[in-house]
C-alpha cells in the first residue's frame, strides 16, 4: 500500500489534510486511489476516489471496472 499525505494550509493555517492511499496501479497508465480528507476546523471527514490515467482518455481500464463499478464515478 503506498500512502501519501498532503496537507493544505492558508497561510500558516492547517485548513484539511487528505491522505492519498494507492490501491491499484499498472504503473503505466493508470492509477486508482482513495481520499480521505479531514476538515481541521469541523473535524468532518470525506472520501472519494480517483482514477488517474496517462492517456488522454476518460474511460476506466478495463482491469479496473470490477473494482470500481459500485463507486457510482463520474467523469470530471
């Protein structure tokens, strides 16, 4: 499992943190991950996740329709 975190601020200001976790990859073109993002100020947390592909396409991979077809993505 391979994680990141990122942390956005106003000024000096911790305003959320959304943590980047890596859940499948071919490490050519695309990637899903998962978002979990904490609000500093209420504490509410939100998730989503994300394909993120190379090409130019919109589509999700083949390989990657069975893990996401209960997900309800949207193409943005």
């Amino acid at each position: 499992e391979q994680k990141l975190t990122f942390t956005c601020k106003t000024g000096s200001t911790v305003t959320d943190t959304t943590i980047f976790i890596a859940m499948e990859t071919d490490y050519e073109d695309y990637a899903l991950y998962y978002l979990c993002t904490t609000v500093k100020s209420s504490g509410d947390m939100y998730d989503n996740y994300v394909v993120a592909r190379r090409s130019q396409t919109k589509e999700i991979p083949e390989k990657l329709k069975s893990s996401t077809k209960d997900l309800d993505m949207k193409p943005c």
